[in-house]
C-alpha cells in the first residue's frame, strides 16, 4: 500500500523528539565521539527526516524541493565565506595581516590587550557587519598579539568572537541583523534600538571582565616574544603604514553601505596588488593565495600557523556544512516539524517569561539540529510568532528574543558553520574558547531575565509606523 497522502500528516511530539534525539546522537556520536567530519551525520540527519516525510504522505520530489528551498535561504553565507576566505588568503600573503599584529604590538600594552581586542573586534564588526570577515582578518591579527604577550589562546579568541559577535547582532549591515528583522516584520533600525536593551549592558560588562583579567593576570616575562615577533615581521615582510590602506578602504566601502560580497572580493583583489607590489610575490603566487592561502617559513612555530592560512579552499569544509545544515532546516520546514512545536509552543508559552525562554530554546535548537545561524533564525522566529500577537506582545520583543537564542549561541556549538569557522580560523577548539564567551553568555542571561521580570517589552503601538522590515 502506498503511504502517499493527499494531504501530508503533520509528525506527532514524540516523532519530533525521536528525531531530534536520532539527529543528535548521531552529530555526537559520530563527531565528538568518534571525530569522523560533521559533514557526515548532517548526510544521515538528511535521509532520516526524508523517511519521515515520506512516511507522514511526502512526495520525495517535494521533499527534494524543500531542502533546495532551504539552501537557497542561505545562498548569501556562502557567498560571503568564499569571498572571506579569499581575503585572508590574500591580506595575510599581501602583509595587510602581518601588519595589523606588527603595529598592534607596537602599541599595545599585554595589561589592556583583552579590553582592546574586545572593542577592536567589536568595532570592525559595526562597521563591516560580519563577524566572519571580522574574526578572519582583525581577529587573527589578535591572536598573533595575544600570543605574543604570552596570554592563552582561548582566552584570546573569548574576546575576538565576543567581538566580533556584538556587530553580527546589532550592525544594519550584518545579514542575520536584516534576516531576524526582517522575518520578524520589524524596521531594522527599531530591531537595532531593542537589541541595544540586552546588548548594551552585555558589552559594558563583558569589557569589564576583560579588563580586570588583563589587569590581574600575572604576566611571565619569559613568555613575552614582543620583540622576537616583531623582527620575525620585518624580515619576512614589509613594514609602513601604507600596508594597512587595503583595510581603510574595505571598511571605508562596507560603511558607505555597498554590497558586502562584491566589497570583500575587492578587498581581496587588492591584497593580490600589495602582494606583488610591496612583497616581491609573483603574479602565480598572489593570485594563487585567493585559492590556496599563505605560506610562511618563519623561525616561530604559532606565527607560522597563524599566517599560514587562508584561500577559497580553506572555507570548502565549512561551505559544505552550511549547505547541508540549511537543507535540514529546510526539510525541517517542509515536514512539519516547526508547525507541529509552534503549536505546542502555543499551549505553553501563556507569559512573556515562558515565551522569551520558548524563543530562546527555538533558537538553540535550530543551531543545535541545524547547525547554522539562518536555520536558528528561521526557527525561533518562526515558531513563536503567533504567540506574540495572541500575548499582544511587541514584534521588537520577538526580534530580539530570536536574535538572542540564534545568532548569539551560534559560534558555542561546535559543528554549526558559526563554531566550526572559528575554531579553524583561529585556531581554538570550540570547547575551549567557550568558556571565555563571555558578552554571549550576558546576552542569553540578561535576555531571559528580562522576560521573567517583564522588563524593555515597550508599548505595542510605538514605532509600529514603521512595521514593514528593511530589506536587502
């Protein structure tokens, strides 16, 4: 007998919860416990909400449909990872990256060096609005310096993705900034004004505790390689502060508001030019670090893994992962599986302090099963909407809410797009530098303690002139 339907059944609770528990057992069992590439469970997540399609009425072509569908929803991340990849490649082989740690260390002080790659990060991400862009580039420059000073790196990289993170959520120019305001039907400049709420205090704290480790860490002056990196700088590139003008220029375009991509490319393309000009490499090798990154022979072991990164071929792996963890936020969708717990959601969530953590875990959930920022994104604002309008709570709220449980804990789980980037790029397990996250692990805080006390919900009618979400 056939089980094609009509009309498709919506999956019960309790097949929801098998897959949940199958996709999750399967991402840990094969990836944490085994180390086999995350790629491969997210293949067997695929098939196993496929046999579930098919067995509440599903065609496969539908199916089929629907994971395409999801994919295309992401197209934007992909492009942005493959023009990101060119440019480390390129400013690292180019001397932008040798020279941001040269000067960095020139100036910089090992007592304040947390605060300030906290607010370096924090400010190249406003700016840019990527927090990839930003930990490949400034980011990586930081943990030349903090390595240098002697601090650990997963401390280090605590403030450059603590950084980088505050412009991902609050930047006009951040695609997951426009994406949760947008699905939110909320104008991204009142999305901005309600994430300030949670972010400020987040980044006024989170700056603090930076400072005060940096203040009281106790410094071995063995470990201090300050002048040792910077004569292993000048003997393997050149040092001026025209070095630094392919940066000007890139932050200088994405603030006027040009198209990421297309900038990022560019930027690129002119660490290929500095690359022949400045550093002697022949048109080959500066093309060809695009693709295939830097290569450094230096006397210091971490410099010559730090800048020996970069190209297209560096962001092939985690391409694959956001394409396959969008086709199962895709599949996710088509199934049923979000209508099914909206509707549970629903029943439940009867406070603003039950929604606000319904929202939160949606989020998670969707980082956690589908592995990347976008499936988040789509999942907690997708599950929860109709709740804020049954509650007559404002849609800012539900923007902010979503912003906080999906794009924050992004770069905390180790096989999403978010935490398999940064633990490549800079070096430091997921694991490790979580801990140090500290400005993510105030927002979520504050975020959920702003719902149980029912504080920042704003008045329904203020703003809602401007309803209709900017989009890009």
């Amino acid at each position: 007998m056939s089980t094609q339907h009509a009309t498709p059944a919506l999956p019960s609770l309790r097949q929801i919860m098998l897959l949940a528990i199958t996709i999750i057992g399967c991402i840990v069992s094969f990836s944490v416990v085994n180390n086999v590439p995350v790629q491969v469970p997210l293949v067997f997540s695929w098939f196993s909400i496929i046999g579930l399609g098919i067995l509440l009425g599903h065609s496969y072509h539908s199916l089929q449909k629907g994971l395409i569908d999801g994919i295309t929803q992401g197209g934007d991340a992909i492009l942005v990872l493959i023009a990101v990849g060119a440019l480390i490649g390129s400013w690292i082989s180019g001397g932008v990256v040798p020279n941001i740690i040269y000067y960095g260390l020139s100036v910089m002080s090992p007592e304040y060096f947390l605060v300030g790659a906290f607010f370096v990060c924090s400010i190249t991400s406003l700016a840019t609005g990527t927090s990839f862009g930003t930990a490949g580039t400034a980011g990586v420059a930081m943990m030349g310096i903090g390595a240098s000073f002697g601090l650990p790196l997963p401390l280090v990289a605590g403030a450059v993705i603590s950084g980088a993170y505050v412009g991902d959520k609050l930047s006009p120019l951040s695609d997951t900034t426009v994406m949760a305001a947008s699905l939110c039907e909320v104008n991204i400049v009142e999305h901005i004004k309600s994430m300030l709420t949670v972010s400020f205090p987040a980044i006024i704290v989170a700056a603090s505790l930076f400072l005060a480790v940096g203040l009281f860490y106790d410094f071995d002056p063995s470990n201090n390689q300050t002048d040792v990196v910077l004569m292993a700088l000048e003997q393997n590139f050149s040092i001026g502060w025209y070095m630094l003008l392919p940066a000007a220029i890139v932050i200088a375009l994405l603030v006027l508001k040009l198209p990421s991509v297309p900038v990022i490319f560019f930027g690129a393309l002119l660490g290929v030019i500095w690359a022949m000009l400045f550093e002697a490499n022949s048109f080959d090798t500066a093309f060809g670090s695009l693709v295939n990154g830097n290569t450094i022979e230096s006397d210091l072991p971490f410099l010559n893994i730090l800048l020996n990164r970069g190209g297209i071929q560096s962001m092939a792996s985690v391409v694959v992962i956001i394409i396959l963890a969008l086709g199962l936020g895709g599949l996710m969708q088509t199934v049923g599986v979000l209508d099914t717990v909206s509707k549970r959601i629903k029943k439940w969530a009867t406070s603003i302090g039950r929604l606000t953590s319904a929202t939160m875990i949606a989020g998670i959930m969707g980082n956690v099963i589908g592995g990347a920022a976008y499936v988040a994104i789509i999942t907690a604002s997708t599950l929860t909407k109709e709740n804020y309008r049954h509650l007559n709570i404002d849609k800012r709220v539900l923007s902010r809410n979503t912003e906080a449980g999906a794009t924050i804990p992004t770069p905390m789980v180790p096989w999403s797009d978010g935490g398999i980037f940064m633990a490549s790029t800079l070096g430091v397990a997921t694991v490790s530098y979580l801990p140090f996250l500290w400005y993510h692990l105030l927002v979520i805080a504050i975020t959920l303690i702003y719902g149980k006390l029912g504080w920042f919900n704003f008045n329904k009618d203020e703003g809602q002139s401007a309803t209709n979400a900017i989009r890009t």
